[in-house]
C-alpha cells in the first residue's frame, strides 16, 4: 500500500512539474494598453469683428485714440478664443 501510495505522488508531482515548466517558456504577453489621445474642447469664440475705425486726417489724435482702442478690444477678445488666455508661445 506504501509503495503505491508512493507512486501516485511522484506522479502528481511529475504532471505538476510538466504544468510549471510548460509554462515557463511562455512569453509574458501585455494583458492592458492604454493609449492616450488628444480631446480637443471647443472654446466661446467671437462671432464677428468690431468695425475698425476710419482713420481721419483732419483730427488724428482722435483717430489714433479711437484705432489704440479698437486693437486694445480686438485683442482681449482674440485672448478669450486661444486656450482661455493663456499665451501659446510660452509653451
């Protein structure tokens, strides 16, 4: 009875060592990718230009002042359209 007890162990062990070596050779395969893409959002963006000022030759401290204003408000208003203000250049 020992000695067959004794056989059925070394074989058990014997298929359990062919399970683990079998294994062994195996390469490791990538269960997980991740791949990250960029989401582009849209942003509020003006829907039309103000109307720039016409420059007068009679008066042209008041056309100038009128033209620094119109820029000033142009540009706020581009300002808002790229990436909520923030400057693009300093990236």
């Amino acid at each position: 009875m020992k000695k067959e007890h004794m056989n059925q162990v070394k074989i058990s062990l014997l298929v359990i060592l062919f399970f683990l070596v079998g294994c062994s050779s195996k390469e490791p395969e990538i269960i997980v990718r991740t791949e990250y893409q960029e989401k582009k959002v849209p942003i509020r963006c003006i829907n039309q230009m103000p109307i720039k000022p016409i420059w007068d030759t009679n008066n042209p401290s008041y056309s100038y002042d009128l033209l620094l204003k119109y820029y000033e408000l142009v540009e706020k208003l581009l300002e808002k359209c790229t990436k909520h203000g923030e400057n693009i250049n300093d990236k």
